[in-house]
C-alpha cells in the first residue's frame, strides 16, 4: 500500500500517542497550522499546513514560534 499525503511521517505514524495528542489544528490570521500547546500556556508552531505560498514566508508563522491566541 502506497501512501500519499503532504503530512510528515511523524505525523501519520506518531511515536506515542502523547506527542500526537498535543497537537492540534489552529487557524492563526487566517493561516492553517499544526501547533502543540505548551506549558507556559502558549501554542508553538510545529507546521504550516497551508498551500499558499505567501503563508511560509510571514515569519509569525514559522515553525518554533510561540503565539498567543487570548
């Protein structure tokens, strides 16, 4: 079986379920992002997820930086 996706191989088979369970989907201005919540009650990028290619050149977005959605 072939699989095809634009997800990363972490993503489709996780290590444990923990990591995976701590990632969720944000839209952040509009911009689709797979983000992990963190301890200090932030999210921190882990991918852009979106297919415009203007998304990966704001560099709010990029992945490792923190955001504050309150």
């Amino acid at each position: 079986m072939i699989l095809y996706t634009m997800m990363p191989h972490e993503q489709v088979f996780p290590y444990t379920e923990e990591a995976a369970s701590n990632q969720v989907m944000i839209s952040y201005n509009g911009i689709p992002l797979m983000a992990e919540w963190t301890e200090n009650q932030e999210y921190r990028v882990v991918r852009v997820m979106s297919t415009d290619p203007n998304h990966y050149m704001d560099p709010i977005c990029r992945p490792g930086a923190t955001l504050s959605l309150t």
